[in-house]
C-alpha cells in the first residue's frame, strides 16, 4: 500500500517509511535499494578507468551488517558487490553517505574494509576482495574531507612510503550543478532524487524549479520524494497541496487524495492514540481513536471535495456521528 503523510495540527507528518529522526540516511537507503539506481548513478559518477572495466550487470546488494572477531558489529550505509570484466574478479563498493561534515569519515570507512577483510581470513579466503570506498557526500557547504587518508598525519618526508594511505571516490553534490545532474543521467526518478538531496537544505519556494524536473514520474514516486520534503521542512498542508498542483496539476489531487483516504483509518487510529496519551485519560485512547478517524474525514471532505457518504463508507464509521462530531468541533466543545 502506498504511504502517504499525516496531519497534526495543520502541518505534514510523513509516514515511517522515511525516518523523522535520520530522513537523509533514510532516503538515501531508499534510493539505492535498488540495483537499477546503483547501476545506473555508478555508470556517471564513478571515475571512468573503474567503469570500462566493471561489469555493471554484474552489480548486487550486498549484507550491510559486518562483525569482526570481537563480535562487534558494523552496519555500511550501502555495499555492493560487482565482478571486474577481464578477470571476473569480485570486488566491493562501499558507500558512506554524509549529510554534514564528519572528519572521522575516512576512519570510518577504514573500519569497514578492516571489517570485512578480517571475516574473509577467517573463512580462509585466498586473496582480500578489493575494496572501492565511495562517500556519498551532500551538506550545506562544500566537503571539507581530505583527499586521501594519509592527510589525517603531519606531513614527515621522512616517513613518505610508510604511511598507511588509500584513495576514495567522492560525490558531492555541492559541486555539481543541477542541469549536469539532469543531463548525465537517463534514470529520471534517481535524477530526481539526487536534485532534490542535493538542494533539500533550500526554502520550499526554492524547491519549486526543481519539482518542476519531475512532472513525469508516477504518482507512487512523487509522494516519495515529497516525503523526504516535509521531513525536512516545517511544511503545512495548503504548501503541500500547492506544490503538488504546479507540479502534477490539479487533476493529479483527487488521485493522491484517494489513496491518503485508503489508509486514512489507520492513520486516525496513530494520531487518536497519540492524542489520548497527551491527554493522560486512560479512557482518552478510545476517544482519541475515534477523533483521529473524525478528523482524517474532515481533512479529506474540505479539503479534497470526496462526499461524505464516500468517505464513511471508506472509514467504516457512523454518518450521523462524523455530522455530530463536526457540529461539537464548530461550537468549539472539542
């Protein structure tokens, strides 16, 4: 079933699907938990000697979760397993992705490649697959992470040929623009989703120009990213519905309302029981249940025109006691 938003207090709560508390991680897990976007993403930005010689068919999702020895467990944003075209040799991609500075990034990656090489010892693997770090990197500012691992020491000629040292492949997104990101890829839901990670950290009106690069995904994708919008951003829900309309029409709301209203019940039922727990009534559960699902009505006969008797029968609840309810909120008994 599609996810859509919520409302509480006149504003847009999105639904679990992208996490309130990391939403760039979230998304970005969503974006690429898929082998087409990878692909497709990894064909561009990866440094061109490493993709004449990858074979992109080839390309899969690897296990994320990593244990060492110690039985310590490690979790990569994302890995990806992939064969080298000549050899048919495996190696791995492993991606961070950063929202914000962190000079401990490399430390980290370097964790992961330790990781996973000392599992491959102890399994008694013959050679280390190679490992390809790749930082997936898109703050306010520019990255300020450093070229290569060995600019963590204090520069020592005396040392040069000693130090522990490895290459990265960054992508930052406040270093390309957006029409280059547009032009360079074919995959116009992952040119989407990179635009938008890319200028998220905007104003809504901002925003705007690059919804307008998206008018011809489907409905599904669009309340994807909106998602990821509301978020980040303290949206309500006349915003909401004027960015949906400049983006897709307003042929398109009817859709998108419909299907809010499809699992509009269940979303009663969460803000009904949330209001009951602010209300510290252990029979406020109930009745906040039931005023979740009165209220989700409301929402969607004034603000999307659906017919009461429509959105009664959707909900399974009583005409006469939406119309009771709605007479008590206009004397303001509730």
């Amino acid at each position: 079933m599609l996810k859509f938003f919520k409302i509480v207090k006149d504003k847009i709560v999105p639904r679990p699907e992208i996490s309130i508390k990391h939403p760039h991680d979230s998304f970005f897990k969503k974006l690429f938990d898929n082998e087409e976007n990878i692909r497709d993403f990894l064909r561009v930005y990866l440094p061109k000697d490493l993709v004449k010689n990858l074979d992109f068919e080839s390309i899969k999702i690897s296990d994320t979760e990593k244990e060492n020895k110690k039985h310590k467990k490690y979790y990569l944003d994302l890995c990806v397993d992939c064969l080298v075209s000549e050899t048919q040799s495996k190696i791995y991609i492993i991606f961070e992705h950063k929202s914000y500075h962190d000079k401990l990034t490399l430390i980290q990656t370097m964790n992961y490649c330790l990781t996973i090489w000392e599992s491959e010892i102890e399994n008694h693997q013959k050679y280390l697959t190679p490992i390809v770090p790749f930082i997936f990197y898109h703050g306010k500012t520019k990255s300020k992470l450093k070229k290569n691992f060995r600019e963590y020491f204090e520069p020592n000629s005396a040392l040069d040929g000693y130090l522990m040292d490895f290459k990265f492949v960054i992508f930052d997104t406040t270093q390309i623009e957006n029409h280059d990101i547009m032009k360079s890829i074919n995959n116009l839901y992952l040119s989407a989703s990179l635009l938008l990670m890319k200028n998220i950290f905007k104003n809504v009106a901002e925003l705007k120009p690059v919804l307008k690069e998206i008018v011809m995904l489907d409905d599904e994708r669009v309340i994807r990213l909106f998602e990821y919008i509301v978020v980040n951003k303290d949206i309500k829900k006349e915003e909401l519905k004027e960015l949906i309309i400049e983006m897709k029409g307003e042929d398109t709301m009817p859709t998108l309302a419909q299907r809010w209203l499809d699992e509009g019940k269940a979303e009663g039922r969460v803000e009904g029981i949330q209001i009951g727990m602010q209300r510290g009534l252990q029979t406020g559960v109930q009745q906040g249940i039931q005023q979740g699902v009165f209220e989700t009505a409301i929402v969607m006969m004034k603000d999307f025109q659906i017919a009461i008797d429509d959105v009664v029968a959707k909900l399974n609840i009583k005409k006469e006691e939406l119309l009771e309810y709605m007479k008590m909120k206009q004397s303001k008994k509730l």
